[in-house]
C-alpha cells in the first residue's frame, strides 16, 4: 500500500500554523481538533516545521507556563521527515521507528499535501495483513 491509497481514504487536509502564532494557541488547537501536530507554514503549503504535543511538554517542562505566550517557533521541530505519495507503508514503518517520530507530513514537489500518522501506518498495515490472510484462506479452500 502506498501513501497515495491511505490519502484518498483519509483525506489531505492538514492543520497549519504559522511561526509567529503562540504556544498557548498551538495548544488549543491540538486539543480542539485531537491532532497530536501542526505543520508550520507561513503559506499553507511550504514545510517550515511541525509542532507536537511533545514539543509542548518538552519546553513547558524547561520554561513552565510562560512558554504559552510564546512564538512557536521558541519550540517547533525545524528539520521535518516527510515523505511522498509513492512511498510504501514498510518505508513509514521504517522511517518513522528508526526517527521515533509519529507524524510524516506529505510533500509533492516541495509542496504540504497531506499528513500521515503511526496510526494511519498501522490501520493501513492491518488491512493489508488481513486482505493477504484472506487470500490465503481462499487460496487454501480452493484445494
């Protein structure tokens, strides 16, 4: 299965937020819409960084509750993995446990055109391994 196949189940919309907007409504953001990133852009289709939940609590853990007003651009992850639509679901699993990262944004031609998870990954992975056991099973009753 290819980045592409989990897109047009999933959709391509990605929450973006620009460097300058605060912590604090990077944070709400994440809570309201139960994303767990935001992908930084200035445009809405250039990557210039993702922000996490666990970006949040690291720099909450070192700075407290002042981080909130901050920029997020004082805590973002500047140099994002991302990955393409042709790329197979073994090469996330790959990438995304040797980088132990759980967000890949999708990127065509240098362009934000999707985001995928390790929970995209895994549904994703399941299917596969449940379609392959079921031609199995039939393969085997055709005997």
């Amino acid at each position: 299965m290819l980045v592409s196949d989990i897109l047009s189940k999933k959709g391509t919309v990605v929450l973006t937020i620009t460097c300058d907007e605060t912590v604090g409504n990077a944070a709400a953001i994440l809570a309201e819409k139960k994303y767990g990133v935001l992908v930084i852009s200035s445009n809405g289709s250039a990557i210039e960084g993702i922000i996490s939940e666990r970006d949040i609590v690291r720099g909450l853990a070192e700075r407290g509750g002042e981080l909130l007003g901050d920029p997020v651009s004082t805590v973002m992850t500047s140099e994002v993995y991302t990955c393409e639509s042709g790329d197979t679901v073994e090469s996330l699993m790959s990438r995304m446990t040797d980088k132990r990262i759980r967000h890949l944004p999708v990127s065509t031609g240098g362009v934000l055109s999707g985001l995928i998870s390790i929970g995209d990954v895994v549904k994703a992975r399941v299917s596969e391994l449940e379609e392959e056991a079921r031609h199995l099973g039939n393969y085997i009753q055709g005997y």
